[in-house]
C-alpha cells in the first residue's frame, strides 16, 4: 500500500522560487473536474504573484478572450464563442476563468493586470484552416497593396489533411502564399517596432507560415501514419515556441501558469492510437524544458473514476488505485507512486492512464478521485 509523505491542495508548496512557467495537466478533455480545479489554482497563484494563464486554445483567437478580460469592449458571450478554438468555449469553468479575471482587473493598474494568452496551433490535428485571414491581418498592417485571395473551403476540408492528393499544400498558389509571407515578415522585421499591434501582427504572420509548413506537409506523399507522425510534431512545435515567446512577453511581469492536456506538457515524449496508427512525438514541454531548466514545473492532472463516459474504480494495486484511497476529494503529492498501469480505459475516453513513463516526466501528480460533470 502506497503511502504519501507530502499530500496538499496548496499549489505553494509544488512550485520552487525560480519557476516561471507552471504547467498543469488534464488526463482527458471529457472530464471537467480538473478545469474548475484550474480555476481555483490559478486565484492561488494570482495571489503569489502570476500574472498570467495559457491554455490548449488558438493563440490568435485567444486575443479577443485578453482584450476583454483587460476591460476591452464585447459581451461575455461572443467572446466565448469566437475566443476559443476546440468548442473549449462552452466549457463552464472557462466561461467562469474569463468573468472572474474580468472583474479581477477592473480596479487593477495595468502592470498588475492579469493576462490571457492561447498557446495552440490554429489546427486540430486533422483539420487545418486557410491561411488567408492571418496573412490579410499582417498585410493590412503593413498598409501593402497584394491579393490574397484563395477558396479557404479548398485549404479548410478534412479532406485536405486526410488525403494528400486533396491537399493544396505544395500548389503554385501555396508557393506564392508563402512568398508572400516570408516577404511581409522580412518587412515586418525592418519596422524594428514593439507596440501591441506590431506584436499582433508578427503573431498573425507567424501563425500563416506555420499554417502553409502544416499544409506542406499534408501534401507530402507518406503513408497516413508517416503523416500523422510529422503533424503532431509540427503542432507541439508550434506550441513550444508560443510558450516561449509567451514567457519572453510575460517575463517582466511574473510567473505564467499552463494549462492543457498531460500529453502536451509533460518532458518526456508523447504517443497516441489515432487513425489505426501508433503516433509517437516530442510535447510542447520536452521541447521547452531543456530551454527553461528549472524554470519550467509540470503537474500532471490523474482520475481515479468518472460515471459519466463509463471510467469505472480502478483496481486497487494500479497507480490510481494507489492514489484513490488517499485523497477525499482532490489533492496533490510529489512522491511518485509504482506499479502497473490500469487497462480498464477506451479510446473515446480521451484519457491517457498514469504510467511510468508519464511519471518521469512530471514533478507531481493532482489526483481527482472522482470526477465531476461539466458544472460544478
């Protein structure tokens, strides 16, 4: 029987004085225990001095959801619907993070203000939009005179993903689009600016190249799981370097905490069953670790049981059944539990069981033992 020396709900006491990007992970997008639990962590944290929040949404959509929560104008509403990618908007606990962080700021000078930031790609693994309006953003900015006009829905069907004859990713009109790119960021860069909207639009113009490489890719010839491989890599890629970059705008601030799935932040490598194929691929957090060092802390979120998509108890001598007895509610340890990793899981789960390689790449685990619905 596994017994822990250091169990707490006091996110303090996981986290050293040099941490400066704090990443807390989710087991599965389909259980919401974790996200309310962020919720209160992140008021914990704001309270010892973080001054901001990434979470596994479009890093460009994710600029309307800080406009509002600076004070900007909109309604609640439409900035659920349009500031989050992966219908993550209609999640409750995000709706609830956005309001609270609102009214957090209202009386708060500018430099103590909280900020929203998404660190995702634009893509869902298998689907990818139209390059189009990213590139219009930096192009309007830079006053150019160049048509940008393509069929998005040819660049934005799955089919474009999925098939690479389908795909327009090495067209003439990809290779011009690209130029055109590379072109505006050179520009870009002579400006040698540093407000808010040169920021943005170095953002956008980043977000479309990396788009036209995504795209690139889909159109290279390699059997569906070869391609797979390569687009999971490009996308914790690009979330890497939105960490990064979000941290090097952040730095003068304070600390920054993360939230997404375990899978894109823990330090070791990545695997997943996706298409009948076995994808395997660096995480966002393998590939910032080796830059921050000790900068950088994971707490990988765990789930002993959820009724609602049919995760049942878990057995006993499992790593989460080791865990299930020791907390009432939810809690966290930094002792690491061994054993065998539980085999009661499904596919459509989403969930990711604890293993040993998950845990050697983590500092500590948040265990929920039993998960809640999508309200609180």
């Amino acid at each position: 029987m596994l017994r822990l020396n250091h169990m707490s709900q006091d996110i303090r006491e996981f986290i050293s004085p040099f941490t400066e990007l704090l990443a807390f992970g989710e087991p599965t997008h389909l259980e919401h225990a974790h996200t309310w639990i962020r919720n209160e962590l992140f008021e914990q944290l704001a309270a010892q001095g973080f001054r901001s929040i990434t979470l596994e949404t479009c890093r460009i959509r994710g600029l309307l959801v800080d406009d509002y929560v600076q004070g900007g104008p909109g309604d609640l509403d439409t900035v659920m619907e349009e500031g989050f990618s992966h219908n993550f908007g209609r999640w409750p606990a995000n709706r609830e993070l956005v309001a609270w962080m609102r009214e957090y700021n209202a009386d708060k000078p500018a430099e103590e203000r909280l900020a929203f930031h998404g660190f995702d790609f634009q893509t869902e693994t298998t689907s990818a939009p139209s390059p189009r309006p990213y590139l219009e953003h930096a192009r309007d900015y830079l006053g150019e005179d160049v048509d940008l006009t393509i069929d998005d829905e040819t660049w934005g069907r799955d089919e474009a993903v999925l098939d690479f004859t389908k795909s327009p990713g090495q067209s003439e009109e990809a290779v011009r689009l690209r130029e055109i790119g590379t072109w505006m960021l050179k520009r870009l860069h002579q400006l040698k600016a540093t407000d808010d909207a040169w920021t943005r639009a170095e953002t956008h113009l980043t977000a479309a190249l990396s788009l036209l490489q995504y795209h690139w890719e889909c159109a290279e010839p390699n059997p569906l799981g070869v391609r797979l491989n390569r687009l999971c890599q490009m996308r914790d890629g690009v979330m890497a370097r939105n960490l990064l970059d979000i941290r090097r705008i952040e730095a003068g601030r304070g600390p920054t905490f993360v939230f997404a799935h375990n899978a894109h932040l823990q330090r070791t490598n990545s695997s997943m069953e996706m298409g009948g194929e076995r994808i395997e691929w660096f995480s966002a957090g393998a590939l910032v670790a080796p830059v921050l060092g000790d900068q950088y802390t994971v707490i990988a979120g765990t789930l002993g049981r959820n009724d609602t998509f049919g995760l049942g108890e878990p057995d006993k001598d499992t790593l989460e059944g080791q865990l299930q007895d020791l907390f009432t509610t939810w809690g966290m340890t930094d002792d690491k539990p061994q054993g065998p990793t539980r085999t009661d899981t499904k596919l459509e789960m989403g969930y990711f069981p604890l293993d040993q390689h998950l845990l050697a790449g983590v500092d500590a685990l948040l265990h929920v033992r039993v998960g809640r619905p999508v309200t609180r």
